[in-house]
C-alpha cells in the first residue's frame, strides 16, 4: 500500500457522506474480459438513480469510463446532471476497453496499477482527454478499475492533474488473482503523493459485530473453505458476531449498511463514501439487479440508507473535491 498521513477529523464533525458511481460498460461478470463488450444501453435509465439523488440534495460523483466517455447516448444526461451542478464527473480506467489496447487480456492486467507505467498513465491519459472533449472540463477524481491502484499510480495521477482518488477499497484483498489488498486499510481519508496534497478517499468498509477488534485475521480464520462448507462462518455472521460489510446497496441491506455506519462512527470515521457500478440502474446489467423486483428493492436501499444518513444522524452530502477543500481549509 502507498505511503500515506492519515486524516482525523474532530469526533464532533457532522458525518459527511459523498456518493460515487463506477460508471461503466455493461459485460458479463462471469466471462473473460472481452474488448467487444462496450454497451451502455442502461444509461437511458441513469436517471432512476439520479432522481434519488435529487432527493437528498446528493451531488453524485460519475467516475466515468472509455466507453461512457466516447459514447454521445452515455455522455448526453451525465453532462445534462454536469452542466447544472446536479453531477461531479471522474474517470474510471477499465483498462481492457481503453486505448491504447496494447496489453494482453487476463485477470491481472484488469487492474490498471499491475500494467506497466507508460502504459497505466497512457490509458489514463487518452481517458482524461476524452471525457474534457466530451464533457468541457477536465475530471479530477479518480477511481482504478477494479480497484487497482498501483505502485505508479500516484505519480501518474499528480502528472495528469487529479486532486482525488477514491481506489482504496477499505478491508477487501484483491490479491487472489493479482489485485491489490486493502484488507488492513482502514476507510479513514488520507493525504498521500509525493507533495501529500492528493487526497485519498476509501470506499468505506469495514467489520461489525462484538469481535470485530479480531478484524482481518480472524475474519480470514473463519472464512476457510472448511469452515465454510460446514456453515460455521455463515452463523457467525447471522449471530452478528463478525460480519464484513462495504457501504453499498449491492449485495448488502440497509439495515447492514446502517450498522456498518455505526460501526465506523463509533472508530473515529465521519466521512464515509457510498458507491455502487451505474448497470445497477437496469435489470440484468450487473449480478446484485437481476430483474424488475430487484432494482425496487436495490434503490429502496438507497432511499433508506439517505434517509437514516442525512435524517437520524444528521449528516451532510459533498462531492469528493468539496470534501478536499473543506479539509484544506481546516
């Protein structure tokens, strides 16, 4: 993991929530990357998401890729939601759908940070310039397809002009088929690049129940594979007593996500980001939304969690920029 200064804001802080949305292709997750898979039909339908958003007074941050970028059926209603302060948009780098295609596809080169620098900060390059030609201004948050920061990738982002990255996946290791592991990374924000004035937002994650202080080992200790196949580690997350959870409405209920939040609030966490992959918004485009009952249910989530987030506890909504600003000043 990079070198980073971890960021503790004032436990009296209002808990700040920022939204952040893998604005994607839509392809089969079960099936080797395939370069030809660059559909975005599930754009006509963004604006069942951004509805919820409007909501709240949410101003999501759309971490946009190539094919979103280059694709005029995608970019119209992101840069509608842009051009009237309703929107935040970012770049997103899947690198098997980005120019230049000089990599072989495999597992391991999907995480942008395994592929070699000139390589990693040409994509990325070709990926800036497209989403400034298409949307009028330069994008300056960042989050590693597949999460997969990488050991240049914090130079490359300072040499292009980001501000933000919100790579870090808090308490996930990727490292099973060559991705990173973020599974001791903690879901605090933290300043880190060479001038420490990059700021590092995690997805927030982390571990709920009264053994959570065993954190990743024993997490790790009870999901063995024999453990598994004789349901011990699904009862203890049943009796609560270890559970891992990531703030987002895929795969996880509001009712995890609000002990998660609690979980985090009562470690210090009051900045907390939220996010979920944009095929979400149709039936069929990503595993968690299957069909007409799942998307109600999917953003019902949303609806609930904004409802506890901003009403029972308080808190406010900012865009990834307005949070590096607001600390900037403090």
């Amino acid at each position: 993991m990079i070198e980073r200064t971890l960021i503790k804001p004032e436990p009296a802080t209002r808990p700040i929530l920022s939204v952040v949305i893998h604005t994607e292709e839509e392809f089969d997750w079960n099936r080797p990357y395939d370069r030809n898979a660059t559909g975005v039909s599930h754009m006509q339908y963004i604006d069942r998401a951004q509805s919820v958003f409007d909501s709240f007074g949410i101003v999501p941050n759309y971490v946009i890729d190539y094919p979103i970028a280059s694709k005029p059926e995608a970019v119209a209603p992101l840069k509608a939601y842009a051009d009237s302060g309703r929107a935040l948009i970012g770049a997103h780098l899947h690198p098997w759908v980005s120019p230049p295609f000089d990599e072989e596809i495999n597992a391991r080169n999907s995480y942008p940070g395994n592929l070699p620098a000139e390589l990693e900060r040409e994509k990325l390059r070709l990926l800036t310039e497209q989403i400034t030609a298409s949307f009028g201004s330069r994008p300056l948050t960042y989050l590693a397809g597949r999460y997969g920061f990488g050991p240049n990738t914090a130079d490359i982002l300072e040499e292009l002009g980001y501000e933000v990255d919100i790579s870090v996946a808090a308490s996930i290791d990727y490292s099973g088929d060559g991705g990173p592991d973020y599974a001791n990374v903690s879901s605090d924000p933290f300043w880190f690049g060479r001038q420490r004035r990059l700021l590092g937002l995690p997805g927030s994650g982390g571990y709920v129940g009264y053994l959570r202080s065993g954190g990743t080992p024993l997490y790790r200790q009870l999901t063995q594979p024999w453990l598994r196949k004789i349901r011990v580690s699904g009862a203890v997350a049943r009796l609560r007593m270890l559970e891992r959870i990531r703030l987002s409405p895929e795969d996880y209920s509001e009712p995890e996500m609000r002990r998660l939040t609690e979980s985090l609030l009562d470690d210090g966490i009051r900045i907390f980001v939220f996010s979920f992959h944009s095929p979400s918004v149709m039936p069929g485009g990503t595993p968690y939304v299957r069909n007409q009952a799942d998307l109600e249910r999917f953003l019902g989530k949303c609806r609930d969690y904004f409802d506890f987030f901003m009403g029972q506890l308080g808190g406010t909504a900012m865009t990834p920029l307005q949070i590096k600003a607001w600390l900037e000043q403090r």
